[in-house]
C-alpha cells in the first residue's frame, strides 16, 4: 500500500536490496508562516531512506520531492528574498 501522496515510478532488485522509486504527485504545498498556498516550484531534491526488510533484503526508498517558493509577498518567510 502506498501513500495516497506518492506515485510509485519503478522498483531495482539487486543481490542485497530493493529500491523502490516514488515521487510525490503534490502540485502545491502550504506556507507555514503564512499559509498562503503555492504552485510555484523553488527545487526538486531526492530523499533515500530505509524501510522493513522484504524476504530478507534491505528496502531502501528513493523519494523525488518539490520545494515551493511562497507567493504571497507579505509574508515574513526568509525563504521569500
């Protein structure tokens, strides 16, 4: 079962792992200073964590994440400048 927030992209199996490739299907995030909401993609990074062993191989998830700018110029973000 996958995250309602995830869209799974691909799976490698290799001799001691799986890796597993998903995304986030997010469109637009919330400002947590000002809770404007955004569309507007800052960057994109990956995240790889680690997960349950499956019949015995390490899992390690692959995650392709977005980062958005805040819109709305009042607000104090710092991240705004």
């Amino acid at each position: 079962m996958l995250d309602s927030e995830l869209l799974y992209l691909s799976h490698e199996l290799t001799d001691t792992e799986i890796i597993i490739q998903v995304q986030s299907n997010q469109n637009h995030a919330t400002c947590p200073y000002c809770g404007t909401n955004s569309t507007k993609i800052h960057s994109q990074y990956e995240r790889e964590f680690h997960d349950l062993s499956i019949r015995g191989l390490q899992t390690k998830i692959c995650l392709h994440n977005k980062k958005f700018f805040c819109i709305n110029p009042a607000c104090l973000n710092i991240a705004n400048e």
